[in-house]
C-alpha cells in the first residue's frame, strides 16, 4: 500500500539528453511562468495576472481555490481578479545571496489538483549607497617613499548589483596624492593611494584626503571616508607573504577553535620597521564572525560553526603591514566541505479536506514536496509510506509528488488514517524525517439500517390501558450523520388499513410501538405488523422486520348460561321428575359458555343449595344433573337446586342457575305442587302492575266520558240509528265478531277478540285473521273504549267458535339462531352481549294486559286455551340437543291480573290437548285450569 519516489541529480548523458528533449514532446509540463520585477515594490501591487496565464477564468479562482505557497510567502492571489500580488517587502540583497535573483513559487489548484511552477525575477534598483567599513583611515608613510608608491586602501561595499553598483572612487584634490582603482583576482576592484610627489615630513606631517566611492545609479549615490596620512621616518622594504593566494579545505562538522592555516609574511628591514601585523582587509562581517586572525602570527582559526548550506566557499584578504606603513597582502581561500547534517524535509503543499469513501482507486488527497540543503548524495531523497494502507506516491517533478489512493476506502472500518511519510537521504549515515497527516474519511449512504433482531413475537395480554408501550424495535446504521439516522413506521398489516392506525402507532425516532386501543383477545387473538426502519440518506436506505402480536387471553368474562333460561318474567321453569327415577338417572342438564379462552374458559359445575342435599348429583365438567339416590317417602316432590358455574381463571368468575323440579309421573299430578309455592316478588311484575293500574283507570275515565256523552245523545234522540250503533259492535252468537289489529307497534301477531255474552262459560280466544280484521288503526285507536263498553254492558254474549280463524304458526325469524343455540361447556356459540332476547315479550305482555284489564276476567276462573309444551325436557334429552329442544316462549304467555294464556294455535290444528307429560314446561307458582 505504499509507494517511493527518489531526488536524483543528473548523471550522465542519458539524463542530460532526455532533459532536452522533454520540452519538445511535452512543452505543457516544462513551461514556467516567469514575472520580473523590482525591489521594494510596494505591498499589494500587481505582478501579473496569473490566473490568466494559468488559462482559468475568474470564476475558477475561487471554484478550484487557485493559492501561491513557497518557503517564505511573499505574494498571494486575489481571489476575485486572479492577480499575483505583492505580501510583504521584497528586499533583494536581503533574499538572494548571488547577483541573480529568482524566486520560485508554486501555484495550487483543485478540483482537480494541479500545481504550476512560477519564476519572479527580482531586479535591482539603486537602493543602497558605497560604504567604507571605517569613516577614518588612519596612513604612515615614510617621508623616504619614493614617488610612484602605493598604498591600497579599503574598498567600499554597495549591495547592488549592475548598473547599480559601485564604480568608481574620488580623491580629493591635493599635491602629494593621486588614486589609482585596480581589480582583484575574483573580479572585485579596490582603490590603491599613489604618492605623486615625495614627502617632506618637516614640511607637512600629517596630510587630510577625502576618499569617495560612487556608484552609476540614477540618480548616483556616494560614500566616503577621511583620509589621515602621517608622514614618519623612512622604511624602505615592505613585508613580502609567502605565496599570493592561500587554499585549504574544512568540513563544515569541525568544532569552534579548530586550526585552519597560518599566513606567513617577511620584511627585510630590522628592528622596528621589519614588525609585522596581520589583518583582515576588506572581509565581509559573515566571514570575520566565522574566522578569527591572530594579528602577530597570522594564525587563522574557526570562531563559530560552519554551514555548507550558508556559505560554501569563504574569500579573505589579509593584510601584512610593517612598522614603517609598508605593507602587502595575500588571499586566502577557504573551501567548505559538505557533511550529512541536514535531515530531508517534507513539505505539504496541499490536503483535501473531503475524502469520499466511494473515490476510486488514483484519486490525489494530497500533494507534497521534499527538500534536502545536502548536496550529491547527501541531498538525494526517497520517499516511502506507512505500511497496510490504501494509499500510495507518484513521484512528480522538481521533487514533487502526489498522494493518491490505491484501494477501497470504508468509513465504517475506518474513518479516518493516520498517513506516515518517510524521506530518506543516501547519505553515510542516512538522515530522515516523517510526517504524518490525518486524512478523514466522508461518509457516503452505503449501509442499510439493520434491525438487531430478524422478527419480533411479542405477548400482550388484553384489556391492556390505550397507549401504553408493547414493545419496542431496535435498528442500526453504521453510516454517519443523516445517513445513520433512522425513522421507524408501520408499512402493511394484516388488519384493516382503516382500522390499523385505531390499534397500533409506532415512534418514528425511538421505535416504541404504542397499543392505540385496549385488546380484546375475544375478538382479535393476534395480527402482524411489517416495520420499516428508514435512515435519511439520499437516496435513502430501508430494511423490513415483521413484528407478530399475539393477545393473551384474561379471566374477563364469566360463564354465561344458556340453559335453563329465565322465563320471559323472569322466573324459573321446573323439570318433572318421574318418582320412580332410579340413582344415575338424568334429570337434566345446565349448559354455559365462556367467551374466554383456554384455563379461564374451563368450566366445572357444582351445587350451591339444595332442598335435599345429596339428592342429586351436578356434573363437574359435564353439567348433567342426574339423581342421587331414589326418592325417599320423606322427601318433597318439590325441589329447589342452584348451581354455580365458575371457569378455571384466576380469579375465576361464576354464574348461577336455579332448578326447579318436581316428581311427578304426570303434568296434571305436578300442577297442584306447582300451585302450593307461593310465588316470589317479582319488582318488575309489581312495576308492570303499577303500569297496567293507572292505564286503566286512564282508560275507565275516558270510558264514563264516552259512556256520558253518548247517553246524552240518546237521550236527546231516540233514533234507532243510535241504537243500531251499539248492535252493529256487540257480538252475538249468529256471528257478529268484533275485529281488532294489534299488528302495530312490537306484536308480530295479529289478534281478533271476541267477548261472549254467557258468564257461565266465558272463553277468550286470540285468533290470528289478518284477513278477516280490518286493516285500519281506527279501530284500535277510536273505537277501542266501544270495545271495553261492549264487554261491560252485554252480559250474555256468545261467539261462534267456528267463524273464528286459526292462529298461524309463529314466524320462526323469532327463534332462536345457529349462535344462540346452547351447546356443550366452554363453546363459543352465543350471543356476543350475553342476554337472550326478550324486549317483544315485554311489549306483548304490556298491550296483553291493557286488554285484559277491561274484561272482567279479573276473578281468575276465566281461561285460555292451553297447549301442549315443545321443550320435551320429560323425554330426557342426551348428546343430539339441538335447536328443536328450545321452548317457544310465545305460546307460554301469561297475562298478569287474568288466569287467561295465549292458545297455541298450532297444537290446536293438530288437535293435541294440554297435558301435562314430563318435559312440558309451566309457569312455576300459576294454576291452569284443564
């Protein structure tokens, strides 16, 4: 995963030819941009227009971030024109050590990166003026100098160069002196005191000359310095050095103090003129710091480290100078010898800040250059990278070179790298240096939430609080961001999209699923749910998870019993029992459901009271009640047995059912026990009784209202139209019946009613003739108080039984269906409300007993037809119970205040009497009369 790149210089002919040829094929990728300018050019001003020369447009500067980088940054790019312009103050003599100025720069654009070399070529201007190194000169000459002596003197320095620099001297004007300028052996050039004339010390001893240096700026500008020249006794001989030019080689490691030469003079004078001094004459301030000379041996040693990267070569003159003034000088070269004392440097040049995990494979994140102040091998560097990452180099130009990737990238794995560059000198030992940046990784939408579960199955048990929490899912994304942020939501049901939102919501941000209504295990014992969780990538990524709900049953429903059922009034009905019933023998059998399911829908059946404990037997699970023993001669042919249902929850729920049963081997031989029981009270029958009490006595006032209005109509005409009002109501025995339609309101029957006129043998018969009745209200509304009078006034009226029509069979949409059919113990059949129908009973028995309150029946010794009973309960049912086994209630209507019972018209049709079997069901506690 890493790469290499190497800094060579150029070693031999193949290299040197394949330079020179390379602008010919690719002159796009040698091409250098050059700007020349001057010095001290002020902060801001334009060099060129660079993003021109670049061929970007001004909108590409800021699009591809066009930037200018270099070792110490003097111009920058502006980011609306494009221009280079000037940062900070450009000193050349400051900048460049050599005469020639180039500044080498950089520029840096993105999207996609590039680099482009620039040259800005600084020129001189005449900014600085000649300046000797001292403002006195201090000279002795010897009065015995002959004419034609020089004396050199100190040159002047000026940092500019060309045209700027310093080219001549001035001597002031004088009689002794002249100035001749000679040049050095390195090019440089120093003036040199001429004597014109001989010196008389007794003359004149002291001399003063003005010495200037000019240069050839525009405008020129000038130095100088004070010529002092003492004219001293004669020295004749001046000090001659051992050889004219002094080289030596030192490498640039050696310590301070270390010994590099001595320069050697002689003087073939004695005593006093043939002393000699050694000094340096005309050395830059760098070379004095590093070099120090012993005056009196001209020994030269080191005073400070060197640095081949400073300065390579050093250039001194020295100076021997007698005591009579007389002197020479010799220069001394001294070469600096490279050393692998600089670590190569690695410099980044640019860093993209977004690094997408999709980037493919040569895709540059960074650009960089290395630098080594070596020199050959020294300065030679390879570059290598961090092992086992998916990055590598491509070495560019002029030690330049590009970080690109080399292998798929994922965040998720890694989201960021630590990237370690190495560069390595060839030298003996290897210098290095490493660097290391940080490249961070963009998140791209590439992962898919995950849910930590493949489907969830969760309990609930019903009757739980509306809003609550159920359960909660759970998914994650590892991506990062909006891509990592994931929203939760219900996508399909197998409920009913309307009805979905009314049972469960979900948290679109922390996946809790809230039950929206209270479960009814009853009616919805499970449903599944499909959840999405989606994050908020673009495009976005999903994932589905099915989530099972299954309601758990509670013990919220208690045993309902289908049989025995209540009478319409709300008493019990009896069983008989045959006398001679034997141990084991079954009397009957209680049956109830539980809506519940499971343990709370177990039922198990016991017995709560009894008249005669141990005379029967309840069925734990089976609810058969079966004898016990034979009866007994002490035992009451009456008996009362509650029993209590419970299921098998916790708590468990009962119901209870009363059993009335009687021993008789016939219904006539049960009747007269039946009679005996005083009847309990009954609230609703007493609040009827209220009811039926004040709608007669209503009825009787608007009778005698009738009854008078007419008398006085009577009375005022004796028409026998009036007369023949009333014949036309009455009943007789040739025929004339009086219909009534009580079709209306909730009867589903019709009735006629007739009243007969013989007392001794009063009969109702409520007779079905629809078609015989006339269809109008009118009757039963207007003429109903005729009807009352007519069976008050005529006391002997006699129907004629076979005009009368007979009763239809009942409409059978009043029995029971298929789900209200009693079953066995635990079945789910039956009504959801837990109640039989009994609201047209009421009714029926409300208009019935309107009716009979106006006849005058109210002795009880009047009574209506009996028939015969269809539960067959006396036949002792077993496991085929079916819906024929149900009593028809309708033909046991009772009529409060009146002995009278509805006839059953179709036991009349099949001529069957009113006997009392085993298995007819009565009204416990009425008589009926045979």
């Amino acid at each position: 995963m890493g790469g290499s790149c190497t800094q060579t210089r150029p070693a031999d002919w193949r290299q040197v030819l394949f330079l020179f040829l390379l602008p010919l094929f690719y002159p796009a990728l040698c091409e250098q941009i050059r700007y020349s300018i001057p010095e001290e050019l002020a902060k801001g001003s334009v060099v060129g227009n660079l993003a021109r020369d670049l061929g970007l447009s001004v909108l590409d500067v800021s699009a591809r971030k066009l930037r200018v980088s270099a070792e110490k940054l003097l111009f920058n790019v502006d980011a609306e024109s494009g221009d280079l312009l000037v940062k900070d103050r450009i000193d050349r003599e400051q900048i460049c050590k050599e005469r020639r100025c180039e500044l080498q720069l950089e520029a840096v654009v993105e999207n996609p990166l590039n680099i482009f070399h620039i040259i800005v070529v600084v020129e001189d201007i005449n900014d600085h003026a000649p300046q000797f190194h001292k403002d006195e000169i201090y000279l002795e000459i010897s009065e015995s100098v002959s004419p034609g002596t020089g004396t050199i003197l100190e040159p002047a320095d000026d940092p500019d160069i060309s045209m700027n620099s310093l080219s001549k001297y001035q001597l002031s004007p004088n009689e002794y002196f002249s100035l001749v300028v000679k040049d050095n052996p390195d090019g440089g050039r120093y003036p040199e005191l001429v004597l014109k004339k001989a010196l008389d010390r007794e003359t004149q001893s002291v001399h003063h000359l003005v010495l200037t240096a000019l240069d050839s700026g525009d405008p020129p500008q000038s130095g100088t310095a004070q010529i002092r020249v003492l004219v001293v006794d004669a020295n004749d001989n001046p000090p001659v050095f051992s050889q004219d030019v002094y080289k030596v080689s030192l490498r640039e490691d050696v310590p301070p103090g270390t010994f590099v030469l001595r320069v050697s003079a002689t003087d073939q004078d004695e005593g006093f003129n043939a002393e000699i001094t050694y000094s340096f004459l005309g050395v830059a301030d760098t070379a004095r710091h590093v070099f120090s000379l012993d005056s009196a041996t001209g020994n030269i040693i080191t005073h400070q480290p060197l640095d081949f990267e400073n300065v390579g070569r050093y250039a001194m003159v020295v100076e021997a100078k007698d005591r009579g003034s007389l002197s020479t000088r010799c220069k001394v070269i001294i070469e600096v010898l490279d050393e692998n004392d600089n670590s190569p440097e690695i410099i980044i040049t640019s860093l993209s800040d977004q690094i997408l995990e999709d980037s493919p494979p040569g895709m540059v994140v960074a650009l960089f250059k290395t630098r080594d102040q070596d020199s050959k091998e020294n300065g030679e560097v390879t570059c290598n990278l961090s092992r086992d990452i998916p990055f590598k180099i491509h070495s560019s130009s002029n030690n330049y070179y590009k970080l690109v990737t080399d292998g798929a990238l994922d965040r998720e794995r890694t989201p960021e790298y630590n990237v370690t560059i190495t560069a390595i000198d060839r030298g003996k030992p290897p210098l290095s240096s490493s660097t290391t940046i940080t490249l961070r990784i963009t998140d791209v939408n590439d992962n898919a939430p995950v849910f930590h579960q493949a489907s969830y199955v969760i309990h609930v048990a019903e009757n739980n609080p509306p809003g609550a929490s159920v359960a909660q899912v759970s998914a994650s994304d590892p991506d990062l961001g909006p891509n990592g942020h994931v929203s939760y939501s219900i996508v399909a049901s197998d409920l009913e999209p309307r009805a979905l939102s009314s049972y469960v919501s979900v948290n679109p941000q922390s996946g809790v699923v809230f039950a929206q209504r209270a479960f009814d295990h009853e009616q919805l014992r499970a449903f599944e749910l499909t959840l999405q969780a989606r994050d908020h990538g673009s495009p976005a990524l999903s994932a589905n998870v099915s989530l099972r709900v299954l309601v758990g049953d509670r013990n919220d429903n208690a045993p309902r019993v289908l049989y025995p059922a209540l009478g319409p009034d709300g008493s019990a009905l009896f069983d008989t029992v045959p006398r001679a019933a034997q141990p084991g023998y079954l009397v009957t059998k209680v049956v109830a459901v539980d809506a519940d399911s499971g343990h709370n829908a177990w039922l198990s059946y016991h017995v709560l009271q009894a008249s005669e404990p141990g005379l029967f037997s309840v069925g734990l699970r089976t609810g058969e009640v079966r004898t016990a023993r034979a009866l007994g001669d002490r035992d009451a042919a009456r008996q009362r047995l509650l029993v209590a249902v419970r299921d098998g929850g916790q708590p468990p729920l009962s119901a209870t059912a009363t059993l009335l049963l009687v021993f008789a081997d016939s219904l006539q031989e049960a009747l007269p026990d039946l009679s005996d029981r005083p009847a309990p009270p009954d609230p609703q029958a007493e609040l009827q009784f209220y009811l039926v009490v004040a709608l007669a006595l209503i009825s009787v006032l608007f009778l005698l209202a009738v009854i008078l209005s007419i008398a006085v109509r009577l009375r005022s005409s004796s028409s026998p139209s009036a007369r023949g009002f009333f014949g036309s109501i009455l009943c007789s025995k040739s025929g004339p019946e009086i219909p009534h339609n009580y079709s209306e309101g909730t009867l589903p029957y019709a009735y006629n009613l007739c009243v007969p006129g013989n007392q001794n043998n009063p009969e109702l018969n409520f007779l079905t003739s629809v078609k015989h009745c006339p269809a109008t209200q009118d009757i039963l509304n207007k003429d109903n108080s005729s009807v009352l009078l007519d069976s008050i006034l005529t006391p002997s009226v006699e129907a004629d039984k076979n005009t009368f029509k007979q009763q239809a069979p009942p409409n059978t949409d009043w029995r029971f269906s298929q789900a209200q059919r009693p079953g066995t113990s635990g079945s789910q059949n039956g009504d959801e409300t837990g109640t039989w129908p009994n609201n047209q009973f009421d009714t029926e028995m409300l208009q019935a007993m309107i009716l009979a309150s106006a006849s005058e029946a109210a002795d009880g010794s009047s009574t209506l037809g009996g028939g015969a009973g269809t539960m067959g309960l006396s036949a002792r049912y077993g496991p085929q119970f079916t819906l024929q086994h149900v009593p028809d209630y309708r033909q046991n209507v009772y009529i409060p205040g009146s002995n009278a019972t509805l006839t059953n018209a179709a036991g009349k049709r099949d001529g069957k009497a009113p006997a009392g079997g085993n298995g007819n069901k009565k009204k416990s506690g009425k008589k009926e009369k045979k």
